[in-house]
C-alpha cells in the first residue's frame, strides 16, 4: 500500500467519525442512526445531516439527502465526496448519479447492501471502510427496531 | 381499448391536471415548474408538491420528493400512484424503487428522460400520458432558465 493510499483512507476514516457523530446523535434523539456528510474537492465541509423519519416525520430526509440539502444549492458536485455510515439505498444511489457526486466513502454495507454496487459501474468512486462501530450501531439498532428499519427502506 | 383502461387514463389525467397546478404553483412563486403528487391504492390522495429548489434554496426538494415528504411517514407504499409532470430523475426514480411505490404517470419525457425505463425494468408500471401542456411548459422554462435547469438535474 502506498503512501499516499494510506493518507486517503485516513482523512476518508476522519470524514467517517463526522457521519459516525450525526449517526449517533440521532439515536439520542430516538431516530434511525444513519449519518453522512459532503465534502467539497478540496475536503471544505459543505453539509451533514441525519436519518430524520422519526424525528421530523418526514420519510424524505435519509443522512445522505439530509446532508445535501444542508450543503445548499451548489453548481456542481464534481469532485465532491459523499461520506455515510451505511450503503446508501436507491433513493440516495439516485441523489449521487444524479447530481454526478463523485465519490462515496460508506462506513459498512454488512447490516444493509443499497446501491453503491450500481454507482460503480456508472463511474463513482466507492470507498468501502467496513467500519466495526458502524456495523455495530446498525445491527444493535435493527434488532430493537425491526419495524422502524423496515419502514425506512420500504420493507 | 377496453373500457377499462379507457377510465384509468382519464382517472391518470385527473391526478396529472393536480401535478400541473402544483407546478403552474412553483412557476408564479420564480421556481422550477415540476410538480407531483402521490394516492393511495383507493385513489385517496396522501400528498403533493412541487420542486422547490428556488423557493427554498432547497436542492433535495425535486416535486416527487415533496409529494412523498407531504405524504408524511407511511408503513408501505404498495399499490400507491406516484403522478409527476415530468420524467422522474435518477434521485427520484430511486425514491420509487426503494420505497416499492408501484405505478408512476409522467406528464411528458421529451424535454427531460430521467429513469422511468429504468423503473419499468423493474417491475414498476410506467404510464407516460406525454401531454402537450407539460412539454409546453417545461420547453419554454428551459429555452428561459438554461442555467438553472441545468443546476437541477446536475449538469
């Protein structure tokens, strides 16, 4: 592994303890701890969020679209790098096609497999970290809320 | 034609005039004119909107997303209608596909083909009424908002 490979993962490992805090934040708050954050090329923060169903009522806001809307209207998204604590389903597979987000660096894919297979082939960048905390956080949260989980992957 | 699909197309053109008020909406207030809503299996309206990217400063909230976020927390989305004057998105059309919302009627595809074929393949009914008011509409705000269209649909 080279040098430089192993500063990318560090600073993508750093981007993960920010999606990992909103994650964990709204399981404080009694939601689904699912977080993300974008970043711009030059690794500037543009936005965070969290899983809000619970919280607001509102199905639509997923970590993923959550930190996108917080980042605001943006000209381009080339280059940017959407960071998650779980694989992102179609809906924000479809956020990241669509908008040409260009890499996704995911905290695991163990306790839900979304879309990023897909997003590969069409070109984005996918970092798989298969993060022990967040394997942990999913699989303890979906054993105690079977019928929550469901409802927010459509199931 | 049966007498059958006769009555579902003009059912389909009912819910499509509610999309067009809904986008007609978001033209007066300066914004994108894209708009959805989304019914029951019993045909019981549960929410519309419109894209609100202008209004808001909001870059999530396409017409289908706002439909579905009004429509507020729902425990499944079988045999639900999901009626958008516009060919859905990537994000959008990923919306449906996750969440297993099983028809969608498009206004028109010919100024923007999002996934919709893509939706077919798997499994969702597609009816595309490609209604000349729609094309109208969406023609002219492109020939008018080039820029800002393209923001929209990341390009």
């Amino acid at each position: 592994m080279s040098d430089h490979v192993r500063i990318d993962r560090t600073r993508d490992r750093e981007r993960l303890a920010t999606a990992v805090e909103e994650a964990r934040a709204g399981l404080a708050e009694g939601g689904i701890p699912i977080g993300a954050a974008l970043y711009a090329p030059d690794g500037t923060p543009l936005g965070r969020g969290r899983n809000r169903r619970v919280q607001d009522g509102d199905p639509s806001t997923h970590a993923e679209t959550a930190a996108f809307r917080n980042a605001g209207r943006q000209r381009s998204y080339r280059g940017t790098t959407m960071v998650t604590t779980l694989s992102p389903c179609w809906y924000c597979s479809g956020l990241v096609r669509q908008f040409g987000i260009s890499r996704v660096v995911i905290g695991e894919a163990r306790t839900f497999h979304g879309g990023h297979d897909w997003l590969a082939e069409h070109g984005v960048e996918i970092v798989l970290l298969d993060d022990a905390e967040c394997v942990a956080m999913m699989r303890d949260f979906i054993e105690k809320n079977p019928a929550l989980w469901n409802e927010d992957i459509g199931e």
